[in-house]
C-alpha cells in the first residue's frame, strides 16, 4: 500500500527560515507515514538539510533588496514572463504527477503576493483535481506589519476561496495570530496553533564537544546580519570573555567580499567561517550565543537552553523578529537589544551581564510544533 503523500510549496526571499521550517516539518511528516515533496523557490541553501523527503528546487527567485518590492532570478535580473511560465509550468507538472493527498502552501496568501502568478494556478487546479487534495496553508506566528487593511481583506478572501485549514506555528500562550492579523477573527474555525516547529532531535542526538565554552555570534544564513558580526568582533576586547574562543557565523547568503573582509578581521582566538549544519551542537554547547533574531534560530536557542543575547532584524519592513524577541525577553527567557540600538559598547556591556547572570526563565511554550503539524496532517488525510 503507497504512503499517502503531500505537495509543500515554499518559497525564500531573503533568509533561508521558511525553507529550513519547512524541511523540519516534512521530516516530521516522514516520520509519521506520509511521502512529502517539497518544492523550493527560493536559491540553493548549502547547508539545508533535505534527508527524509523529495526536495525539488525550482528555477530560483530571490527578492531584489530588503524592501521586498521585486523579484529577481539567480542572476539578479528581474523575472520576466518567461522565467514565471517556465515556474508555473513545473509546479503544475508535479501536482499531476504526484497527485498529493495534502496540498500545503507556506504562508500564502497572508504573504508572497509576489508570486501569485503561479500560486493561484496552481491553487486552481488542486481544487479541481479529482479527488481533490486537503489544502493547507503553513505559517508562522507572527505576520510582518503591512498597515494596508484592504490586504487583509484579500487574505480573507483567499484564504475562505482555496483553503481548507491553516497551521499557525506558535503558541497562542504567547502571541495569538490576530495580534498581528486583524481579521483572524473572520477565520477562527480554520485556524490550527501546532507550537513551534523545532527540530528536537537535534539537541537529543549532539554528541560532540564542537563550540564547547564558546561565545558564538550568528547571523543565520541568510544575507543580513553584517552589522552585528561587525560589531561583535569590534565589542570582543571590551568584554570580560575576550579570552575564550569567539566564533564568527556568516551567512551563505552573504557576499563573498563581505565574508573576505570579516576573515580579514580575524584576531587569534576570533574564528570566522561560514555558517554551519551543526550549529545547534555549537549552541548545545556554548557559552554565550550572539544572534539575529530569526524564527528558527530564537527555536533553537530556547530548545538547547543556550545564554542568549538576540538582536532582531528589522530592516526593510521586517517587524516579527523585534516582537517576537521583545516577547522572549519580557518572559525571561532571552536578552535583547533592539537593531537600532546596536552600539559596541552596549553590546561589550550586554555581553558582560549576560555571563555574570545567565537567564534562568522557565520556558513553558509549546515547542512541538513538527509532532502536532504531522499528526493534523494524518487526521485531514484519514
């Protein structure tokens, strides 16, 4: 008898949280029976991790700056028609071929209005199909701040229109989704809160003593985050740990003259490198971990129960890292310095109280949300 099998769409335009949320959640789904595919439109991620599953890359876009206004291909050039039919095409292809039990979409259409072009064919033809997939929409906690209410009129609409149910990965203990969706409300019966998705397994399974005593400093992989590796390096001297190893991340995102010039910048006992698969060992075993605020990471800090200082991104229109940190920290569970309040002397002096008092907050979330995604996904499907 053939697993029953799901169709996951995801899509990265900056950093790499999506895709790495949503390969933790196929392994899940795996790891309960089903068959998952999982479509990614975002550019190759080195260090992604893509065991467990069928991962099919699509002829990748990217956004064109961190305002998100447009969309660019591997080149940089903007997507023309072509690139989009050649995209709407494959994804087309794969829902025949696959015939999926469950069709998720990740985040659509509470975002990547962007790509609409090929998400509402695709939608389209699930609802037509025979027998006709579940159809899922996949999001995380918090929605970026937009201050347009016609747009969550549309997100209603699309959401009542192709979809059968929506997860919302976090825990409403902490945040509710109408904090940052105004019209949750007009929704309330497909809303499913699984908990945060986190990879647990990793933590459970870290035998090596790699980052031991480490401070760690990490900009995710993605291409921001050159201010706070800057600023660290430059905060190292001034700290009460300047003795032990400092261990510098880069994003794979991030230029390569960017990553040159913080090599450039090494001292002995500062390592700079790329940023690595067995980073939740390296905070297992840590010190004090650096970061920026990004959904999978704040995760994985909570799940090794790693000294954590954050500094949340907010750039372009990004506003969810900055609540969602602002939230850990008021529960204890986290230190954090607001992006534009990023000094080097305040970050030496963060550090330093971050050592002479770690955080002992009791961390009562939800953190199962890949084990209760794949479970509803098996009762949609049964």
């Amino acid at each position: 008898m053939s697993k029953p099998k799901v169709l996951f769409y995801v899509q990265h335009l900056l950093g790499i949280g999506h895709v790495k949320r949503a390969a933790t959640l196929a392994r899940a789904m795996a790891a309960k029976g089903l068959a998952v595919t999982v479509i990614s439109g975002g550019e190759d991620v080195p260090v992604l991790d893509s065991s467990g599953m069928t991962f099919v890359q699509l002829p990748s876009v990217r956004a064109n700056d961190r305002s998100f206004d447009g969309l660019v291909d591997a080149a940089g050039n903007p997507v023309d028609d072509g690139l989009k039919q050649e995209r709407k095409q494959k994804l087309l292809d794969l829902l025949h071929e696959i015939h999926p039990d469950v069709l998720m979409i990740e985040l659509y259409p509470f975002g990547r209005r962007q790509l609409r072009f090929e998400l509402i064919p695709l939608l389209e033809a699930a609802g037509k199909a025979s027998p006709r997939p579940h159809i899922v929409c996949s999001v995380r906690d918090i929605l970026v701040e937009k201050n347009k209410p016609h747009r969550d009129a549309e997100m209603v609409e699309k959401a009542r229109t192709y979809f059968d149910d929506i997860l919302i990965h976090g825990d409403s203990d902490l945040i509710s989704f109408e904090t940052t969706f105004s019209r949750a409300e007009d929704i309330t019966d497909m809303l499913h809160y699984t908990g945060y998705v986190v990879e647990k397994e990793l933590a459970a399974e870290t035998a090596s003593d790699a980052g031991s005593e480490e401070i760690i400093v990490s900009s995710g992989s993605g291409a921001v985050g050159e201010n706070l590796l800057r600023t660290a390096l430059k905060a190292r001297p001034l700290t009460t740990v300047s003795d032990r190893t400092w261990r510098i991340l880069v994003g794979y995102s991030m230029s390569d003259e960017v990553f040159d010039s913080l090599k450039a910048e090494e001292t002995p006992g500062a390592i700079v490198e790329r940023a690595r698969p067995d980073f939740v060992t390296l905070l297992k075993n840590c010190h004090l971990s650096i970061s920026q605020g990004g959904y999978n990471t704040l995760m994985e800090v909570l799940l090794t129960k790693a000294n954590g200082i954050v500094v949340p991104y907010a750039g372009g229109h990004e506003t969810e890292q900055t609540l969602r940190a602002r939230l850990l920290a008021e529960r204890g569970l986290i230190r954090q310095i607001p992006e534009e309040e990023l000094t080097v002397d305040g970050l030496a002096n963060t550090i330093d109280a971050a050592v002479e008092h770690p955080l002992d907050g009791l961390n009562a979330l939800n953190m199962s949300g890949a084990e209760r995604t794949a479970e509803l996904i098996n009762g949609w499907i049964g």
